[in-house]
C-alpha cells in the first residue's frame, strides 16, 4: 500500500510489469494459417501465433463475411477452458462475430491445446505445476500470459478493417 500511496500510475504500472516480468522488447509477431472453416455467416481462420523464443500460440479467427474495407470492432477472447469452448455453433464468439466484430480466441499457456497433459485432471493441479515449471524458468506465468495477450493483440491491431480492440478474459 505504501508504494502504491508513494507512486503515480506510471510508476505503479512498470513495478507490476517487473514482478510478473512482462518483457519489455516484443518479439515479432508472425502467424500460421493451418485451416479454415466457413460457416453460413463467417469464416474461421485457424492460426498459429509465433514469436522467436516463445511457445506457440494456437488461436481462432473468426471474420463475418461481407465487405473487407467496413472498420469493425475486433474482440481478443481468452478463455481458461481454451479456445474452443466458445467457438461451436451458437456459442459465446459466434455471437460476437454475428454481432460483426471480428474474434480472436486464443489459448494462452497452460489452456486449451497447450494445457498440461502430465497431471491429473483437476484444475488446480494443472494450474499449480504450470505455475512452477514458470517460476523455474524465472517467469511467472501471469506475466507469461501477459506477454501472449499482447501479442494477439498486437495481430489484431495490425489487421485491415479493425477500429478498436476489446479484451474478454473467461475462467472456469
């Protein structure tokens, strides 16, 4: 509490980023398309998100269909069920994208396809192991995460056709 008394926001903010050590260089971004899936009104775009040094991130696309050049809202969806579990018919993405913004979903470390398979099923078995295998490394897993949503964040901005960038984080 003192710090935070002592010390503006700027200042705040960087101690987070230095305790959970968020890296202050960003890797480039580059993506890998490894499918897609076109539905009635959209189309999925299966992609793989890579930075040098860093795991890969599997991640959903998915664009409503209609002109290219409208400016839409884009929407970064992480889950901590994964990716996929708001991505079948009549699920929580596919209303967004019928809303007409275009959805990112993503599976940050230890959630969906890069979930820890050595464990039980429990969450908080897997959670913990993560969470140390993180710290073993140096790098605590929040500031992992971090880093992988700043990252899909950055392939959204960057994409044509995008107004601004919404953030919705899910944990089971």
């Amino acid at each position: 509490r003192t710090f935070w008394k002592k010390n503006d926001t700027k200042a705040c903010l960087a101690e987070v980023k230095r305790l959970i050590r968020v890296s202050e260089k960003r890797e480039k971004v580059t993506l890998r398309n490894v499918g897609k899936i076109n539905r009635d009104s959209y189309r999925i775009e299966k992609l793989v998100i890579e930075r040098k040094g860093e795991l890969p991130m599997p991640a959903l696309l998915f664009v409503p269909a209609g002109d290219a050049r409208v400016k839409r809202t884009a929407t970064l969806y992480a889950d901590g069920r994964g990716k996929a579990s708001g991505a079948a018919a009549g699920g929580e993405t596919e209303k967004l994208v019928r809303d007409g913004h275009i959805v990112l979903s993503v599976d940050l470390r230890g959630f969906g396809e890069t979930a820890d398979r050595g464990s039980d099923k429990k969450y908080c078995n897997r959670e913990h192991r993560v969470a140390n295998l993180a710290m073993h490394i140096g790098r605590p897993l929040l500031g992992q995460r971090v880093d992988d949503l700043l990252a899909a964040a950055d392939v959204l901005s960057r994409r044509d056709g995008v107004k601004v960038v919404h953030l919705v984080g899910l944990h089971d």
